[in-house]
C-alpha cells in the first residue's frame, strides 16, 4: 500500500488526524528530502497530545530520498514487493504532485495494481486563492513562472492571451521565488500593468503578509518590503497583451473560413475541423 501524505506549508498545527495516523502505521518513509523529513517527525514528537496518541510515528521506521532526480531509477530498480509493506511518501511542503514529487508514483501504483491512497491537505495555490478574495468562474494553475525574462514574458501573454479568449473569467496562479518575485512584477506590468495583483508570501507561517492592487501598484510597493519567503501570485488580467488578435477580432476579418478556423484553433488549442463545422452551423463563414 501506497499513501501520499501532506504536510504542513508553515504552521505545524496543519497536521491532519488522517496523516498522523497513516504516518504512525507507516513502516517505509518515501521522502523528497529525508532531513526534512526527520525534521518534521522531530518538531511532532514535541506535542504530547501528538505523542500519546500516534506514538507509532517515532518508531523505527526506513527512510529513502524520493525526489525529481531519483524517482525514475528507484522505480526502475525497486521490487513490487517492496509495496506490500506501509509505504508514505512525503514531500518537503503541502501536496505531493501538485509541483512536487508523486505523480510517478501513482503512476507506477496504477500500472502495476498497487493500492494506492493522497490524503487532502495544505496546498499554497489553494489556500492563496482564497486569501485573495477574488469572485470569478475558477482558475488556471501555472506553477513556477520561467526563470529567463524572455521565457517569463512570452509565457505571461500567452496566459493573459487565452483568458482573453475564454468566456469565463478566470484567474492565472503562479508560484514565485524571492529572488525573482520583482523582476516577474515588472514582466507582469509590461503585458498588463492594470493586470488585477494578489501577491501573498510566506502563508500560515508567522510572517504572513499579502498585498493587493494592480501590478503597477505592487511593483511600486514591493521594493521597500521585506520579499523574503516564498511567492503566491493571484492574477486577474485586464486587457489582452498588445498585438494580440482576440476571437471576435479573427471572426470578423475578412478570410476565408478555413483560414479563421486555423487561427483561432492556434489559439484555443480545439480541432480545426470541429471550429470551422461551428462556423458553418453559425453563419459565420
């Protein structure tokens, strides 16, 4: 059996009775970085409740590194047996697959029918777009942004572009590191400077601080705080980037239909053949 346990993303008390549990009858530990790890159980077994209650945590248990650079050896080399004991796998914070390690895993479980359970828990994306208050239809997740200005900003505008031509309003999630947090700002106000920001770093820890207003506001605020700890950006773009064609613009041109359907499925990603078949169901060829 196979558990994929959450962790807390910064307050301790985040712990779940389900993860505890599954933690304390654990005999294999699967872990992203073992020393976190091992951090975590020590910080545990400092609540007495968590001690009297889930003792079986602070037993003599196996710990293996399972991470993006060792996920697909180990799984090539191990046996399925190996499976037949308690395995968990932890990342260092919140839900495994989402960013970090684990998807793999329950791959590898799925194809060779091993019992597999994730057990909810803390996640920043979710919990960022909560804090930010914004009312819209959902939200596209888009992980870290580009560490190369260029990469950064064709990625932005291709994000921006396709909230543009989707008829529900949607926010853009990303994650962000302290170094780069300012210079994804300024790439931010270039495609959109009135771009709608909910910027959010260090969730649940003590040092929890949030800033909101339009990217050229936060930009001009940031620099005279403390950036220090991980980023959540919630975003909710105003206006399409510059240049770029929106689907009323394409529908409206004077193309041939083919030509439309093409242009707009470069856009949407959606079949070709199926755009320009609604085109001429519509009249609009």
């Amino acid at each position: 059996m196979i558990t994929l346990l959450p962790t807390p993303i910064g307050n301790l008390y985040d712990v779940s009775l389900r993860m505890l549990d599954a933690l304390a009858r654990s005999e294999i530990v699967l872990c992203e970085d073992t020393r976190i790890t091992k951090k975590l159980i020590s910080l545990l077994s400092k609540n007495p409740i968590i001690v009297q209650n889930f003792s079986q945590i602070f037993e003599e248990k196996r710990f293996f590194p399972f991470h993006s650079h060792n996920q697909e050896e180990f799984l090539e080399n191990v046996k399925k047996d190996f499976f037949q004991q308690n395995v968990v796998f932890l990342s260092d914070a919140g839900m495994p697959c989402v960013n970090d390690p684990g998807a793999l895993l329950v791959q590898y479980a799925q194809e060779n029918q091993i019992p597999y359970d994730v057990l909810p828990g803390s996640n920043a994306c979710i919990l960022a777009y909560c804090l930010s208050g914004v009312i819209d239809d959902g939200f596209i997740f888009g992980g870290f942004l580009p560490h190369k200005q260029q990469t950064r900003r064709k990625v932005l505008e291709s994000f921006f572009n396709y909230c543009a031509n989707v008829e529900k309003k949607l926010s853009l999630i990303f994650y962000e590191s302290p170094h780069r947090i300012l210079e994804s700002l300024l790439d931010i106000c270039v495609v959109d400077e009135e771009c709608e920001v909910f910027a959010v770093k260090e969730m649940s820890k003590l040092n929890q601080k949030y800033f909101k207003g339009s990217a050229r506001e936060v930009a001009r605020i940031l620099p005279n705080q403390n950036i220090q700890g991980e980023w959540v950006l919630v975003l909710n773009p105003i206006k399409p980037p510059q240049g770029v064609l929106n689907l009323s613009d394409i529908t409206s041109l004077p193309l041939p239909p083919k030509i439309k359907a093409k242009l707009i499925a470069k856009i949407t990603n959606e079949d070709t053949k199926k755009i320009y078949q609604d085109m001429v169901r519509e009249g609009k060829e």
